[in-house]
C-alpha cells in the first residue's frame, strides 16, 4: 500500500485516479472506508468527532484488503478536524500499523498564501485582488502572470521559481 495524504481538496482523488487510469493500480479512500465499517457517513463540515475510533475501522479494512490486494493506493491525511474544529494529528502508531510501502504527500503551488519565514501573503490581499474565489481556494486557476504577482507580493525572488 501506497499512502497518499494531503490537505482537504489537494487533489488526493484526482491524483490516485490518475494513477489508476494509467496503472491500473486500485486505489481506496480512508475516509470511504471508515464509512463502511461504521455503516455511517461523515458530514460535509469535516468535522470528526470521534478521530481515534474512525482509525481502528481503517485498520480493520486494511487488514481484509491486504489479504486480497496488497498493491494499492490509500487516500487520507495526517491531520483531521475534530469535533471543536482544531487541527489534530492522528497518531504516529496508526501510520505504524498501516505499514505503508511508501508515503507521498501532495501539496498546492500556492498554500492558502503562505511563502515561508516572513513571506506572508494574506487572504485578504488576494481576495481584493482577485486571486482569492468565492469558493475553495483550492478552485482558482492562476495564469503563470497571476501567480508571479502573489510571489513578488510574498517577497519571493521570482526568477528563482519554476513556474509551469
């Protein structure tokens, strides 16, 4: 198993149904999963209130599926909302338990403006400046000019960044 993680609409889905379509490789949602087992659905608020049960689901189900099929794709993240809405880690013993082949972590070009150590470009500023759509910010397509503009604004040494 293969474990793709990222933020909330990175393109987790997307990348490992690309995967599949050119591999062939099956690819399951951690999420979906959990689901399954509970016989529930998650809301579409993120919010989980019970992250450390939900994970006990998840390894069962791995367990059955790498019985059948040791070779796929898990899609899921490191981090959760709870209940309260706080950023939470899910444990370091999940992952060990998961034992996955390898990890890759999928992230965005642009990370909600964030540029490193005192290059911070805000939401505020790319909204009044058209960057920022009225959905998730993970909607907006940039032309490579757009995206320049929020570098220089973030301080960022433009001719250093390959933009494609």
């Amino acid at each position: 198993m293969i474990f793709i993680s990222g933020v909330h609409g990175v393109g987790k889905s997307y990348f490992c149904n690309k995967v599949k379509a050119e591999l062939g490789i099956d690819t399951f949602s951690a999420s979906r999963l959990i689901a399954e087992r509970k016989h529930t659905r998650f809301s579409s608020d993120k919010l989980i209130p019970d992250i450390d049960a939900n994970q006990q689901y998840l390894l069962m189900a791995i367990q059955e599926l790498d019985v059948s099929n040791p070779n796929y794709l898990l899609d899921g993240h490191f981090c959760l909302l709870n209940a309260k809405g706080q950023v939470t880690r899910i444990s370091s013993e999940t992952f060990t338990a998961l034992r996955p082949k390898a990890i890759v972590l999928l992230t965005e070009k642009l990370y909600y403006g964030f540029f490193g150590a005192g290059n911070n470009v805000n939401w505020v500023w790319l909204k009044n400046n058209g960057y920022w759509p009225d959905g998730y910010p993970t909607t907006a397509r940039l032309t490579p000019e757009q995206f320049k503009a929020i570098l220089r604004e973030g301080n960022v040494d433009v001719p250093n960044v390959i933009i494609n």
